[in-house]
C-alpha cells in the first residue's frame, strides 16, 4: 500500500490481503485506536500494518519493549477509553497470561491475538501449529472464562477481529483471536463491507451520577457498565479480589465466591448468544469432522470429496472455540455414528469432544509439523471410519 | 559558626504571629512520634492516655508557641495531625 | 485541642478504605501525605489525575487517592500508565509503587519508559526491602544488610535510583527522604508541571520489617539515621548520589526540557496526515 495515500479507516471494497492485514483492518473497522505490541513470527504483520495505519485514523500505535508491557498498555488504553488490541504468538502469549487474568479480573474490553505456531517453547516460528488452544482458555492461574475465536479464511480474520472486539465489549472480557500461521500469512480475498453494513458494539456506559457509580456492579446481564478514567467517575480498579465498589477485599470469602462466580457467569449463561459453529451436510451425517483453523479448510475438502464417494460424511467447525460449543457436538453425537477430530497437535479440542459426544466414538486425526492436514489425508480418515 | 546578629524589625510592634489551632485525631493516631520528634518548637509531647490502638497520643503542651510551621501535619503518615490558623474573631468552629 | 473536625486533605482519601493498613512510623504515610498535599496546593483537577500503582505496601496508596485509580500486577504499573497516558494525553498519570516493583520485575518498563520519554510520573517509595512479603532483599538493599532471604548479609550492590533514572533519560529526577516534608512536597510539584518522564525517589522507613533486623527498630531511629546522613546536593552527579550508613545524598538532579513521546507522537500523526493525499 502506498504511504503517501491517506486511506479511510473503513475501506469499503474487494481487498487480496494476507490474514494479518485483514485482522489489522478488521481492528481498526471495529474501532480499535490503540496497539500495543512486540514483534513475533508470525503476528508481525499485525503490528506493522498497524504501525501503517493508525496514524492515518487518528489511533496509537506503540512497540512496547516486551509482551508483557504490550498487554499492560493494552489494559491502560482500555480504561483510558479506547478500544485496545495487541497481537502475539506462542511465546508471546505465554508471557501476557499473568495480565490476561488481570484483564479479566479487573473485567477489561480488549482483544488478544495469537497466531500460533509450532511450539512448545520457540518452536518453529514461520509454521502453523493449533496448540495454544487449552492455554487460550487455561493459561492464566485462577478460575474464569474468556472468549476465543478461531478463523479459518482471510475473510474471517477480518470479521472475527470486529465479531471478537464486539464480544470484548459487551461481556468487558479479553477475547482471544486464535489464528495460525497459514491463516495470518496467506492471501486471500477480503471483502470489507460499507459502513451501514457492519455492526459494531460499545461497551455500555453507566447511567448513574459519580457519586452513585459502583464499578463492578453488575447489570442484569452480569456485566457492570464501565466508565473510563477522565469522566469524573473516581473509580479504583484492582486484581486483588474487590467488592462492587472496586475496594480490594482480601478477607472476605463471601466477596471472593460472589466475584469469581460472576466471572465466570457472565460468560457461561451467555453461551446460546455467544458460542458460534458451521455445520455442513450434517442432517444425515455417519462421519462428522470437527476442525477448525487452516484444517477446516482441509476437511471441507475432505467432507465434500466423501460425499462424491457416496459416505454421508459431514463437518462441524467450532468458530468459537472458547466457550467451547458443547451443545453442538452433544447434537452430532446423537446422530453420529463416528466422530473424526483433526487438529494441529497432540489432542486439545479432542479432548472436549469427547466429554461432550459421551458414547459416541471419537478419533482423533493429529498432525503435528509444517503442514497442515491435506485433504486427502482427512479423506482417509473418514472413509477408515466410515461405519 | 559565626554568631548571628538579629535585628529587630521595624514592625515588631504592629506584627503579629499567627494563631495556630492544633487539632489531633486521636485514634487515628499510631503512635510513631514524628510530630514530637520533629517539631521545631517542642510545642507537643506524648501525652499518658491510651487510644484506640493502643498507643499514646500526642498532646500539645503550649499552643501560643506554634509558629504554623506545618510540619506536623505534614510529616504524620496518618493524617491524625494538623494545625490551622485561628481566625482573628471568635465564631465557633463547624465540627465535621 | 482534641476536635473532631475533619482533616483538611481528607477529601482528596476515599474514606471507606481509611485508615490505611501501613504501620506506625512506615515511610509510605507520609508519601501519601505529600503526594495530596501537593495535588491539593496545585489545585489539580481530580477528574484528570489517575495514579496507577504496583504490588507491594505502597501500591496500596493507589486505593486510598479519592481520584481514578488503578492496582496492577507487579512490577506493571508504569506499562499500564503508558497505555494510559497515550490513550488520553489529556490525563495527569502518576504511578506511584515501590523500589522492589519499579526495579526488579519492573526494571525493564521503568527504563524503557524514560527512554521514550513518556510523560508519567514516577515516585518510588524506597524503602530497601520487600516489606508486603516479610522483608526479603530487593534491588535497593544496601550490601551487608540483614533481611529474611540474606540472613548472613546481602552481597548484591545496590542499585543507585537516580543514577538509574538519569541515565535512561528522565527528564526529571530527585531524591528525598521522608523527613524532607516540605521539599518533597514542592519537588512532586514540579514534577507534576513538567512535561516528560519525571522520577522522584523518596528514602523511606520501614522499622517494622528493615528497621528492626538492620539495628532500627523504630520508626524514630531510621528517620534519625536519615536527618544525621542526609545532605542535599541540587544538581551534582547522579552517579555519585550514594545510599550508605554515613551519607544519603539527596536533591534535585536533573531538571531539563525534552520533548515528550506523546507529543512527538501528536506532531507526527500531523504531519503524516498533512502530506498524505486523501484516496
């Protein structure tokens, strides 16, 4: 892209873009004015299409000296006012799970993404890997829930980064953009719609005077309506466990049963609003894959070559993998008669599917390495456990 | 150290130094001695009363002689001490 | 005369939470006291004020300062103030924790943040220990000093804050301990009106925890250790700014102008936009 255009924040239009791009505009077509973040293979595009682009839409981009200064100023930013993102991968992500739990404690609006790699520990940076998924959801200590969203096109790292920035904001909860290498670095068509077409949310305002405001007093929907630090709310904002004043309570097992329940209700009696899928062909499945990421892309092939075939095979892709669509896999299991699990790793989503499918067998299909599963090698999966 | 010549100065008689007003929070206080310690004109001293937490208090042993200096109120991690200017007429301080 | 009336800083304290939980005679009271005392003498806005703060016995002032506060993970507040600052410049950020959680874990953020020339303001409560945990060393703790993790003496040298602080760019730096009241009080007054990175390091006692391994065992003792060695030199050599039994040296010692990062960051966004042609 040129440097000496100036681009409107919303670039309505047909875009050939590379996965990090389009999460880099569908940021800032959500609102987002604020990046923080440290390069990484392979969310570094994320950063320096930023570095780009906010400045032409009047936002902040800083490269913080580490991760763990980028998710601090994310959370900062956040309160300050604005919608605030910072992009990592594996490594990266491991370093920002003490703050996650401060995001979530201190119930921050703010959007996280990982393109995983090869891991554990440095890896292999420049290949996709799916094994950050249990952390997305487990890493930080303590118990609680977040959101994470899995993109499997170039098209979706664009809607999901707005999807996830509206669910950070409505549920005042990090949401975790789980993407992988190939997603983030291939190139694809993305089509960003105008304006009127998109739907964008901001977090609910409290309607109260200061001197009634309680910031950690839930609404009805378990969320308290936030205020940010200028307004003329004086508000305290701690990760020590707090009352609805925002006063740390340190003593109180009542205060501590009643926060970390809140927490972590506010996001499971959500779960019918929050949790998304696509099903393809699985009215009259016997064979059901579930993937999700780049492997997705892989079993949709799989599925529709199987079909040719003539075995009634189907697919279920979890586009959100956290909180994790039970209800979904419960259904396919009842009228599955296999389960085939393909993913990037040594067993993490499998391990949810068959909680959920109970009796109904489920394989698992792992593949661990430079590339992901071809279809060809779904395909032999299906049809070996083709009943 | 020289000797310090003062003079007096030409105002002396109309000139009049402020009234200070020492006001001590009681149980607020936790007894670290900082006020006593530290206050240029020896105007307080641990007084033999017990409060709250269990420690003594100051108490001012000659308001007249506090020149508003302000240390006290500003050196006690407490905030169980300040000192204010008695104003020139007699209304009743609001008690807060 | 014993009064009821109320305190004439109270309102800048969130009453509920007082009193505070800091002991007799702790250092960290007496920040409190003069960091109000100069919001109050500069008659700030208190809608504008935000004071972010760090795990330890000092981070708990965050939550005493009746203004939009903020009590992060160790060793983070000054990470999370630069989000602060730079998402609305128009906000005075002030982070206010202590020498374990600015230097230590947090060492790299404080460094990094005067480099860039962030306009947050530091003030470190020094007081040459982990007090919150029980008193282990920390990154202040003078050599051969007693405390629960150096039982035979420390053997670490002691960082030398100012010196630290200077060297990374701040644009304004100065130390005092707690018995400089006054001079403290106008020193956070400067530092609140300058633009940039400003750090203040305040000397401070914690008989209950330092004081009392290291032959202090009262608040008095240690405040007398700090008026018999401390001696003010404005401006002379950070580098030579020493923390011993003998001589703690205090003052203010740098005080320069330099453009701040969010300003530079405003002029660049500016000037990026001036030239571009809109598509």
């Amino acid at each position: 892209m040129s440097n000496t255009v100036k681009r409107k924040a919303i670039l309505t239009g047909a875009h050939f873009m590379n996965g990090d791009f389009a999460c880099a505009e569908g940021a800032i077509v959500a609102g987002c004015r604020f990046f923080a973040g440290y390069p990484i293979t392979p969310a570094t595009e994320i950063a320096e299409r930023l570095a780009e682009r906010m400045p032409e839409v009047g936002g902040i981009y800083i490269q913080m000296e580490d991760e763990i200064a980028s998710i601090a100023a994310v959370i900062g930013a956040s309160y300050a006012g604005l919608k605030a993102m910072t992009a990592t991968s594996g490594p990266g992500f491991s370093l920002m799970q003490e703050n996650i739990g401060l995001a979530v404690m201190t119930e921050t609006p703010c959007v996280i993404v990982d393109v995983m790699r090869g891991g554990p520990s440095t890896g292999q940076p420049t290949l996709p890997g799916q094994q950050d998924v249990m952390q997305a959801k487990w890493g930080s200590h303590g118990d609680y829930e977040i959101i994470a969203l899995s993109p499997s096109s170039v098209q979706e790292m664009f809607d999901l980064t707005v999807e996830a920035f509206n669910m950070s904001e409505i549920y005042r909860v990090p949401t975790i953009l789980l993407a992988d290498e190939v997603v983030g670095h291939m190139w694809e068509k993305v089509v960003i719609p105008s304006p009127e077409n998109l739907k964008i949310v901001n977090r609910k305002r409290p309607n109260v005077s200061p001197e009634k405001y309680l910031p950690f007093m839930p609404d009805d929907n378990l969320v308290p309506p936030m205020a940010c630090f200028g307004e003329g709310f004086a508000f305290h904002a701690t990760g020590l466990t707090h009352d609805e004043h925002g006063y740390p309570q340190t003593q109180n097992s009542e205060v501590q049963e009643r926060l970390v329940r809140r927490l972590c209700d506010k996001i499971r009696k959500s779960v019918d609003k929050i949790v998304k899928v696509e099903e393809v062909m699985l009215e009259d499945a016997d064979v059901v894959v579930i993937a999700y990421g780049i492997v997705a892309r892989a079993a949709l092939s799989a599925v529709r070559k199987a079909r040719a075939e003539g075995i009634k095979a189907g697919l279920l892709r979890p586009i959100t993998l956290w909180p994790f669509p039970e209800k979904h896999v419960e259904k396919v299991a009842r009228r599955a008669k296999k389960i085939v699990v393909a993913e990037m790793n040594c067993g993490q989503i499998v391990r949810e599917v068959q909680r959920a499918a109970k009796e109904t067998p489920v394989m698992f299909l792992p593949k661990l390495g430079e590339d992901p599963h071809t279809p060809m090698e779904i395909f032999e999966g299906i049809r070996r456990n083709n009943p | 150290m020289p000797e310090r010549i003062w003079r007096k100065p030409l105002d002396s008689e109309k000139a009049k130094l402020p009234k200070a007003e020492i006001h001590i929070i009681r149980d607020q206080c936790k007894g670290c001695g900082y006020c006593i310690q530290y206050c240029p004109q020896k105007v307080l001293e641990e007084s033999n009363d017990i409060n709250a937490r269990g420690v003594h208090p100051p108490r001012v042993v000659d308001e007249s002689k506090c020149v508003l200096c302000s240390f006290c109120t500003s050196v006690c991690p407490d905030f169980a001490i300040f000192v204010i200017e008695k104003k020139e007429c007699k209304e009743n301080v609001k008690h807060g | 005369m014993m009064t009821e009336i109320e305190h004439p800083l109270s309102k800048y304290l969130r009453k509920a939470m007082m009193p505070h939980i800091w002991c007799s005679g702790c250092g960290n009271g007496i920040i409190l006291n003069c960091v109000v005392q100069a919001v109050d003498e500069l008659q700030m806005d208190l809608d504008k004020l935000v004071v972010v703060s760090g795990i330890g016995c000092i981070g708990r002032a965050a939550g005493y300062i009746n203004t939009n506060s903020f009590h992060t993970t160790h060793g983070r507040p000054i990470a999370l103030a630069t989000g602060v600052k730079l998402a609305n410049p128009n906000l005075e950020v002030v982070v206010i924790s202590g020498d374990g959680d600015l230097f230590a874990i947090g060492g790299n953020h404080f460094i990094h943040a005067a480099r860039r020339n962030i306009g947050i303001k530091v003030i470190c409560a020094n007081n040459f220990n982990y007090g919150m945990t029980g008193g282990q060393q920390g990154p202040t703790t003078p050599l051969e000093a007693l405390t629960t993790t150096t039982p035979y003496g420390n053997i670490e040298h002691p960082f030398n804050l100012v010196h630290l602080a200077a060297a990374s760019g701040a644009t304004y730096v100065a130390r005092w301990t707690t018995l400089h009241v006054r001079r403290l009080t106008q020193s956070i007054k400067r530092l609140l009106q300058k633009e940039g990175f400003g750090f203040i390091e305040v000397v401070s006692p914690c008989p209950e925890i330092f004081g009392r391994r290291n032959k202090m065992k009262t608040g008095l003792e240690m405040m007398e250790w700090f008026r018999r060695s401390s001696v003010v030199e404005n401006f002379s050599d950070p580098s030579k700014a020493e923390i011993t039994p003998e001589r703690i040296v205090v003052g203010e010692f740098v005080n320069i102008d330099k453009i701040s990062y969010e300003r530079l960051l405003h002029e660049k966004i500016a000037h990026i936009n001036e030239e571009k042609t809109w598509r």
